[in-house]
C-alpha cells in the first residue's frame, strides 16, 4: 500500500517533531481495496490523524498551515501535490438530537480516535512503515465484504444519524453487505434522520446515487429513503396495469435507474422520472392503468424534492428538464434534432437518449425494440454535429451588430435573432450571410 508522497512528506514533518502521525479514514479503507477482492478505488484524499495539537500542527508547518476546522481540531497543509487534512486525535462530545457534536476532545490516544469513527472499515489508520492499526477487525471485513459499526449500531445511530444514509451508501458504492446487526439498527433508528441538515443529507445521498449498487439499495431500504422523501414510496408496489409494463413503478425506476451510467445526473433522473405516476393514475373501460401527464407532475415533484435538500440550481434544472422530456417521442429527422438541439443543447440532448433508452429498457421484454430507434436518433445527431449544424445563436452566421446595421434596436434585435434561428433550425432558410440578411431586409421592409 503506497501512501503518496505529499501525505507522506506531512507524516514525517510530524513523526520528526515528535508527534504520531497516521494516514486514517477512507483513504486507508480505499487503498486496501486496491488487490483486494473488492475492485479498488484510488483514494482521493488522504487524511492524517496526529497526537499533535492543531496549534503544534500549526507551528510546525507555518504558512503552508491553515487552520480551517480549528473546532474539531483540522489544520489543512498545502503541499505541492494538493492538500492534505491533519486532525488531532480527538473523541466526540456530548451528541444532542442525533446530530454531530458541537464539541470535542482531543486525546493522546489513537485507539480513542479510532472508535468515534463510524464503521469499522473506516477506523483503520497506517503509518510510515506500514503498520496498520485496525481495533475493530476492519481489514476482515472488508475481505469479507461486511459493513459494520464501529460498537453498538443502535447507540452509534442515535448518536449521529447521518451515519445510516453514510453505511448505505458505502454499501452502493463499494458494494458492502451490511452486517445483520447494523442493518437492524439502521431500520430501527431511520427516523433519526429527520433532525439531520438537508445539505449534510445532500452530500450522501448524491455520492450514492451513482454506487453501481445503487439500485439495489434503494430497493433494499425504500422507508430509509422515505424519511427524506416520502414521496418515493408512493412509487413502491404501484401496480401499473398495463402491458408495456411488467414491473411496479418502483421496480421499474430501480431497473431504468440501473441501466443509465453511473452519473448523478442520469441517476437522480431515473429515481424521479416517474415519481409523478401514482397521482396520475387512471383506469380507463378495459381496465387499463394509464398516466396522463405525468411528465409534469414528475418534473414538479422532482422539483420540489431536490428543493429540500438544497440542491444547486443549475443541477435541479437539469434534472427537472431530463424528467419532463423523458416521455416525449424520440426525435427522428434531422430537423427534429436540431429542434431538440436548440433547447437542450448537444450535453443534454445525449442524456436525454441515455434517459430514454433506460426508461425502455425497463419495460416489458416485448416494448424494448425502443432501442433501434434510439440508435437512429444518436446518428443522426453525430452526423449533424460533424456537419457543424445550426442550432445555436452562437453559430448563427449573422449577429447583433448585422442587425443594428439594419436600423434595428433594443429587444428587437433578440428577437429577429430567435426568429433567424428557428428559421435555419427548421430549414426553412440556410445558415448564410447573404441569405439571412436578404431575409431580414424583406422582413423589416414588410413592417
Ligand atoms: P470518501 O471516500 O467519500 O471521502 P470517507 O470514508 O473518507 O469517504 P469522509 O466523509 O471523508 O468519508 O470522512 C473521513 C472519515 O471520518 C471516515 O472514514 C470516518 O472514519 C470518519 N467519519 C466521517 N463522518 C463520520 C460520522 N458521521 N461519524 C463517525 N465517523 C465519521
Ligand atoms: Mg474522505
């Protein structure tokens, strides 16, 4: 196991002046699932614990030091190959209502340190010479491919329920059975998430999403998820009566959201796309289930949810789009994917083919012929984007300042320059100087 060369350089600064000093966390969890049986994953930060206070920590790297998380003990050191975290070995104070202590202690004790931590395969610290300090048995279980608390789960639970959505988490991500006992405790003390910050939720539940055992999570734990949003269990069970579907919609989201690539986009996309269905659901004579409109009311619900757990705007937006689209007909001519273009832009427009083909997939066997027709949509755009196609202001061959030429001015030019695309969009005129100035003069010339 290679501790890299930046957090090796802060180690030794701290062992030569005397302190302990150990790589700890996921970093260390991460790196022993590299030739582990487990796929690895490269560490992305590498935190360091230290016996040393954060004003030892401090004094000792000068500038490069600085002291971003005094209150919990975290001084972040610059070095040339990124930052590296070193906190204090600390325990937790006092918890109140199921959420992180405001306070807490520093001690001379890394075992101390180890057992606040969450579950065992995160309480597990190495040092310089590759001594592995592992109290909890972490490294056996993660061979065996266990998730478990570090201690009583319920206790741990209570304690800081946060940790529930962080267990099912790594259980997506790094594909971890959870051990009889913490699952329990983690159905036991669900609602203990309600006094958790929506934000700190946020950051869990997004680095889920796209585990590649995402689905089967969320399948294993709907009510965990209800807790923050209730509306998703409308979904499970929903029998859809219709024979393009062989699955519940619940079922049918976990099949669709598995089969889009782990991105958060695309994921949070599937989790919603249908989460409007149950509150459009109709029979009609024959005894059909039917869901007319549901796009939109998906989109409001999806809109409302990503709300509450303060998501960014621009990520909201996007996903909210992707959800309203995804039942629309599949574009088939080069004039409706420039359409489509032009609203979507080319980065969505794809996503809305991965959507797609997602959503199909997680149909009855007999409707999943979508496919091919997917295919063709995806050609037909490559082509028209190797074609340079127009389907932006951007690559209008005309611009503003052509238009305030002409006399005009104000919103007027906006608009004549919306109009100019649409054209060309369309087809109905080409993307040329000459033509569409020639077009603008017959135009301005009529009013
Ligand atoms: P990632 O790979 O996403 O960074 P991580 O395990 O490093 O995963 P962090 O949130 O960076 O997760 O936390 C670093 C370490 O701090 C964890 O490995 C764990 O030991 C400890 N930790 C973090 N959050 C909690 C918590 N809520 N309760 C107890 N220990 C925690
Ligand atoms: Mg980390």
């Amino acid at each position: 196991m290679d501790i890299p060369e930046n957090a090796r350089a802060v180690l030794e600064t701290l062992e030569t002046a005397g302190h302990e000093a150990w790589c700890v966390g996921g970093c260390v969890r991460d790196a022993l699932l590299d030739g582990g049986r487990l796929p690895g994953r490269t560490p992305e930060d590498w935190d360091v614990t230290t016996s040393a206070l954060p004003e030892e920590t401090l004094a000792l790297f000068g500038p490069r030091g600085s002291p971003t998380g005094l209150k919990h003990g975290t001084v972040t050191v610059k070095t040339p190959g990124g930052p590296v975290e070193v906190t204090t070995y600390r325990v937790d104070g006092a918890y109140l209502n199921h959420r992180r202590p405001e306070s807490v202690t520093f001690t001379r004790s890394i075992e101390e340190d180890l057992g606040r931590r969450d579950f065992t395969v995160n309480a597990m610290a190495l040092n310089l010479r590759g001594e592995l300090r592992d109290p909890f048995g972490g490294r056996g279980d993660l061979e065996r491919g266990i998730l478990r608390c570090v201690g009583d789960p319920d206790r741990r639970f209570q304690e800081d329920a946060l940790r529930i959505l962080r267990g099912l988490r790594f259980s997506a991500v790094l594909g971890l059975e959870i051990e009889k006992g913490t699952a329990e405790a983690v159905r036991r003390n669900r609602e203990g998430l309600r006094d958790i910050a929506p934000e700190r939720i946020q950051v869990e539940f997004f680095k889920l999403l796209p585990g590649k055992r995402a689905a089967e999570v969320l399948r294993g734990w709907p009510e965990v998820f209800g807790v923050f949003w209730p509306e998703l269990l409308a979904m499970v069970g929903f029998d859809q009566r219709n024979r393009h579907h062989c699955h519940d919609v619940w079922e049918h989201t976990l099949h669709a959201l598995d089969a889009v690539p782990g991105d958060l986009v695309l994921r949070c996309t599937m989790l919603l796309h249908d989460v409007g269905k149950p509150a459009c659901f109709t029979l009609d004579e024959a005894g059909v289930g039917h869901f007319y409109g549901h796009p939109a009311v998906s989109r409001a619900l999806a809109d409302g949810m990503l709300r509450r757990l303060r998501c960014a705007a621009g990520f909201r937006e996007t996903v909210v789009r992707l959800v309203e689209w995804h039942d629309r007909d599949i574009p088939r001519t080069d004039k409706s994917i420039r359409r489509a273009l032009r609203i979507l832009g080319e980065e969505d427009l794809r996503r809305l083919i991965l959507v797609k083909r997602a959503d199909n997939l997680g149909q009855a066997p007999a409707f999943r012929d979508r496919q091919r027709e997917l295919d063709r949509a995806e050609e037909i755009l490559d082509r028209l984007l190797a074609e340079d196609t127009c389907f932006s202001l951007r690559q209008l061959a005309v611009n503003g300042r052509d238009l305030l030429a002409l006399g005009l001015s104000g919103p007027a030019v906006g608009a004549a320059l919306e109009a100019l695309l649409e054209k060309v969009v369309d087809g109905a005129l080409p993307n040329k100087r000459e033509a569409l100035l020639e077009a603008l003069k017959k135009d301005t010339e009529r009013v």
